[in-house]
C-alpha cells in the first residue's frame, strides 16, 4: 500500500472539495460570490452528497435569499442511518434515535453534529 506525504494529501483533498464547489456554485448561484457561505455548503455537499445537497432545505433557503436560514438549516444534517443494533449502541451513548418507515433507525452522531456547527459557524460568519 503506497503511502501520502501530507501534501500529497492535502492536493488529493483540495481537488476533491474543488470538484463539489463548482457544482455547489452552479446550483446555487446567490451564493457563488461569498466564500464562507459557499465553503459551508460545498462542506455540506462533500459530506452529504451533491444530490442530497440539492434536495435540501438548505438549497432552497440559499436560492430564496434566506441565507441565515439557509446557514441554520445546515444543523438537520446531523444524522445517519444505521442498524437497530448500532442505534441501541447510540442511544445508550446519548444520541436520539428514530426508527424510520423501512425499518431502519436515523440517529444523531457527535462528530456529524460538531462539523455541522462548524459549517453553520463559518456560514453565518459570511453574513456579518
């Protein structure tokens, strides 16, 4: 297995983040010109998805102007499916846990709600 010095790393990570934020820009031209609103939202898409990004409350806010809600609406995106056994390991951890329609559970994760107020933090320092 070959390994990285961490500046190989840092380029590798660097072009991925840049092949999410054009499209993150595409989509959502009112916030193409304000870089921290448009770092969070690409952080917010590398992690989630360009799809799911897409779909999103956030999206939509950004696209209507509401760039606080937007920013706020970052927060939902806390959470991951997981199995009934995993969720039983969450719970007892202090996570919330909801069993969804097919059966499988949506639970709160730490490190997902930590780098949400990180995003929203940086979202709203775009505003001021």
């Amino acid at each position: 297995m070959r390994r990285y010095t961490d500046a190989e790393c840092l380029a590798m990570l660097n072009d991925a983040v840049a092949d999410f934020m054009q499209p993150v820009a595409e989509m959502t031209p009112t916030i193409a010109d304000n870089p921290k609103v448009l770092a969070a939202a690409t952080s917010l898409a590398y992690n989630a998805g360009a799809a799911n990004y897409r779909g999103s409350t956030v999206h939509r806010k950004f696209l209507a102007g509401d760039f606080k809600g937007g920013c706020l609406a970052i927060a939902a995106w806390n959470k991951s499916t997981v199995s009934s056994a995993t969720a039983r390991k969450l719970s007892a951890k202090g996570e919330t846990c909801t069993r969804k329609a097919n059966g499988a559970w949506l639970c709160t994760i730490k490190g997902l709600t930590n780098r949400r107020a990180d995003e929203i933090k940086l979202c709203l320092g775009g505003l001021s």
